[in-house]
C-alpha cells in the first residue's frame, strides 16, 4: 500500500472526511473531521503507511451530491478488501439507485444469498467508503433505519435527500 491523501469538506450533514489512495480509489469516508476514525474503518493491515493532506478526485462528486447530483458518487473509483461475499455485497450496494432502499433481507437476496441476511448487515456494517458505496439505502426488515456508523441523523439526512419518503420509516 502507497500513501493516501484525505481531504475534510464542510457538508450539510457536517464535515466529511475522503481517504483516497494514489489511484484514485477512495479508500474510507465518513462524516467526521477525525482521519483517524475514518482510517480506522479500514482494517489495520491495508492501511496506509502515511496519510497526506490535500485535494481528492472524489472531492467533486461530494459536492455534485450535495448540489442535488447523487449518481456521482456511485462513479467514483473505491478499492476495499474482503472475502468475495463481502466483495460482492459493496459491489450490488452501488447497485441500489438513489431515491431508492432495500431490506437487510431484500439485499441478502440481492447477493445471491437470500439466507444470509446477517452476513447482509455485516457487509453494510464493513463498508468503509460511505457515501461512495450506498449502505444507508438499507434498512432493517421492519422498515426502520437500523444502524450506521455516522449517526441516524446522517443517515436520515441522506435518504431525506435522495427523496426517499422517511417519514413513512419507522
């Protein structure tokens, strides 16, 4: 692994913190100005030996979302590690279109595992890239936002802004 670059912009939903590595690939991302809880997102050995500040690719498309242009983010080059059940779960996760949510359930099928609906939490639970991988348009089973490592208001803020009716959830 190279270095990395981070960069923190001032969002709506508050600071937002992008780890990309010398590729292009955003690496990690939350909302936080804390890098280090961003790089700790990532699992240990696949961190960057070092981490630089400066100006990301992705920096862009944060801003083209919070200007009303969600399908950005889905364009933005990420690189995770894990199993292939995890590598396929982000992968289908940039499937799911802005506007619209999945059950755990719903999504555990959508990985082709329809049995594996923890392993469908875990993968959403695992994902280090947010926003530039989509877990918040999964919800629990009940239709109630579940967890997410920024906050459920970030989370409501952002299915709020993708014009998915959140009144409806519970």
């Amino acid at each position: 692994m190279t270095d990395a670059v981070c960069t923190t912009l001032t969002t709506p939903d508050g600071p937002f913190t992008m780890l990309e590595d010398d590729r292009g690939r955003v690496l990690a991302s939350g909302w936080t100005a804390d890098v280090e809880r961003v790089l700790a997102r990532i699992a240990e050995r696949h961190r960057p030996p070092r981490v630089l500040e400066g100006r990301v690719a992705a920096a862009d498309a944060v801003d083209a979302y919070y200007a009303g242009e969600t399908d950005h983010a889905m364009q933005v080059p990420v690189h995770q590690v894990g199993t292939d059940l995890f590598t396929e779960g982000w992968r289908r996760l940039r499937d799911i279109p802005a506007g619209s949510t999945l059950t755990y359930t719903a999504f555990a099928s959508a990985m082709g595992r329809p049995d594996a609906v923890r392993a469908a939490a875990s993968v959403c639970a695992r994902n280090a890239p947010a926003l530039f991988v989509p877990c918040h348009r999964v919800l629990r089973s009940d239709g109630s936002l579940g967890g997410f490592a920024w906050g459920l208001d970030v989370k409501r803020a952002l299915l709020e802004r993708e014009s998915v009716g959140v009144d409806a959830l519970v």
